[in-house]
C-alpha cells in the first residue's frame, strides 16, 4: 500500500533502548547500533529496502513505558 518506495520511512524510538541490526536487502554482513529513547532513524536511498530489526533491548535503559518495554513509531507515506 505504499505510493511511493523511495519515500523515506521514519522510525520513532520510545522506551528502553533496542539494539538495531541493519544489512543489505540481498543479503550479507549487517551491522548494528542502539537506538535510545527519543532517537529517530531515517531510512533512505539502499537503506530504506534493506533488511533490519532489533537484536534486542536493553532492559532497565529507560523508565519512560511504565513496567518497561519499548514503543516504536514507523512512519511512511502509504495511500
């Protein structure tokens, strides 16, 4: 449902701190960065089809979501 897949997508990260892992959509080596709460990540150009996800969390990194956890926000243009 997306118009436009060159249309970055934006990634709102809310809550204890994820560890990100990203590579390329056709595979190979990925790598990985922690993504805190508040941070925002854009993915555009090759990143934005590349394959990625969190590893993990770090639990006890934030006491912003009550009991802890973490909320991401993914914003894209879609029709």
């Amino acid at each position: 449902d997306e118009a436009d897949l060159t249309a970055p997508v934006l990634s709102v990260s809310l809550g204890d701190t994820a560890v990100f892992r990203i590579g390329p959509a056709e595979g190979g080596k990925t790598q990985s960065l922690k993504l805190a709460s508040g941070d925002v990540c854009a993915l555009t150009g090759p990143a934005r089809l590349a394959r990625h996800g969190i590893d993990r969390l770090l639990a006890g990194s934030s006491q912003l979501v009550p009991g802890g956890g973490r909320i991401n926000l993914t914003l894209r243009r879609a029709r």
